[in-house]
C-alpha cells in the first residue's frame, strides 16, 4: 500500500487538485477543473476523481487525508469564515463538510498561507527559517513562516496583508475598506493602471491588444506589451512595482523575513515584474544600507503551489 494525500486549491475561477507522496518533490497527479457552483460537491467530487487517477498512476496508492486551500479567513476548525474573492461563501464549516462527503480526515487553510508552506517545504523558501510567500493575482494573500513553522495568528487568520490600508483616501476595494493594497498590487490592479494609461492617451499598444477596447484591458494585456518593450506599459510595470514593494517594505519591516517569494499569476511573468519590484523595494525599507539584504524571488511551484501546500500540512495534521 502507498499512502497518498490530496490537495485542493479553490480559486476565483478553478479549483486544482493534486495527489502527493509526502516524500516526493513532485505531485504524481494534478487536474484543474473550473471553479465549481457547489463547493463542497466540487470538491467532494475533485478528491473521487484524484483517487481515481491515482490508482491509475499507482494501483496500491490510498488517499489518507485531503487538504484544502481557500482564498479567505479560514478558522482553526477548519471553518471559512469569509473572503471577499469569494462571494456567496460565509461560515461554512468546509472541512467537516468535505469530510463527510467524501469519508477522510479534511484540513482547511488559506491559499496563499498552502501556497508558501509549499514554497517553503519544496520551492524557492526551501531551507528559510523566515520565509515570506506573497501571492500576487486577482487578490493578495501571502503565507509566512517563523522558526521554520507556519504562522496562523490567535485564530488562524495570518497572511491577508492585501487588505492592510495603504492609501487611506484611495480605491474602494471589495472587502468594503478605502486603499487597500490589493487595489494598488494585485493583478486587477495592474488591469487598472493600463486603463487609465490608456484614457489618458498614453497606451495605444494597450488599446490595439484588447481590441480597440479601453475597458478591455486587463494586467496580461500590460505584461504582454511591456515585454515586447512598448514604453507605456513598462511605466505601468514601473508604477505597479512601486506599489508592490511599499507592501512588502511593510511586511519585511514588521517580520524581518530571510527571503520573500512572489507567487500567484503574476509571478508567470518572471523578470520583468520581479525586478522593478526589487529596485523599488531598496528604495523603501527602512534601512536599506545598514540589513542584510532581503532576497526577492520568483515562486517555483506555479498554479500548483497551493494545492500541493494544503496537502502536505493536511499530511502533517493527520
């Protein structure tokens, strides 16, 4: 018998699922689905599926536990509290839910908290005692770790910085607050930024690859043309970058973290967010001459990272 676990990364528009060995650097299973209406009978049926094609892969594989990642406020019981990514799913005990339905010990965490643990156990935070994962898409999430262990917070709600204010008369944001960062770093954000650029005449690449639409453009219409070295767009990048590392100045200034891993859609870009980001980032910590240097890297996991990370904690929970 081969002892697998599952794992579950519910986003705003797909649910992914892998199968790992905990001992393994690589999942032996990984499928993506859209994200369900049904979460709990989306999930229930991702994790028959999952134990399906591993048994494909392995036919003495068991699934033993199952681990989810979930983009908002999860408790300690395993309890989603609310997200504002996440409309329609308030208080909902998932990991009680998913466990009767499919009959195995279920751990429920945030996403972006799965994602980092992952990063830290087998990605870019591998051997940091003091890792920040910041996960970088339509929201902000980010997952820490302290003394080489997770960090939760009193009631299981550590790694939301995308709503710590940092404009305090800017954008309204989703959660319902003024100028959080999520308006100025997230993928959305950036979406934004080239929208406006472009009302304001200065993005007709912008403008040709959404189709002549101002209110088309999106954060990958920006990234593509500011790789293919179109001025504007690289000012947007610059813009965003500022705004990213402000975020980040503050988290480093507060958790002293040994490295910080950028994951989520927009680390797929690789360089040229990264970098801008780690220029704008010097300018702004505190201190910049008298620390040692705080690395900022590309995550190496990929979509993966959060699935995979909820399921070596539920491996390690259960």
């Amino acid at each position: 018998m081969s002892r697998v676990v599952c794992g579950l990364d519910l986003g705003g528009t797909k649910l992914l699922g892998v199968v790992v060995d905990p001992s393994s650097d690589a999942p032996m299973v990984v499928l993506k689905r859209p994200r369900p209406d049904h979460v709990v009978a989306g999930m229930a049926s991702m994790v028959e599926e999952l134990k399906a094609s591993a048994r494909e892969v392995d036919p003495a594989a068991e699934v033993t536990a199952v681990g989810v990642g979930m983009p908002g406020l999860v408790d300690r019981a395993g309890v989603f509290r609310y997200g504002p990514n996440l409309k329609g799913v308030v208080d909902v005990g998932i990991a009680e839910a998913v466990a009767d339905a499919v009959g195995l010990p279920v751990v429920v965490d945030n996403d972006a908290t799965c994602a980092g643990w992952a990063e830290h156990e087998r990605g870019a935070a591998r051997g940091a005692n003091h890792s920040l994962t910041v996960t970088l898409g339509t929201g902000i999430g980010a997952g820490l770790t302290v003394k080489g262990q997770v960090l939760r917070g009193a009631h299981g709600f550590a790694g939301e910085p995308g709503h710590m204010m940092i404009e305090p008369s800017g954008h309204l944001c989703r959660c319902g607050r003024l100028g959080c960062w999520e308006q100025y770093a997230s993928g959305f954000a950036l979406g934004r930024m080239g929208r406006e650029a472009a009302e304001q005449g200065r993005a007709g690449a912008l403008v040709a690859l959404a189709g002549g639409d101002l209110a088309a453009i999106e954060g990958e219409h920006v990234t593509a043309a500011a790789a293919d070295g179109d001025a504007d767009s690289l000012a947007v990048i610059g813009q965003f970058s500022w705004w990213v590392a402000q975020g980040l100045a503050n988290l480093v200034n507060v958790l002293d973290s040994e490295v910080v891993v950028i994951g989520g859609g927009l680390a797929e870009v690789g360089e040229l967010i990264i970098d801008p980001i780690r220029r704008a980032f010097d300018g702004v910590i505190m201190g910049a001459v008298h620390r040692d240097e705080v690395p900022i890297v590309a995550a190496q996991l990929g979509e993966r990272a959060g699935a995979w990370g909820a399921a070596l904690l539920a491996s390690a929970r259960t």
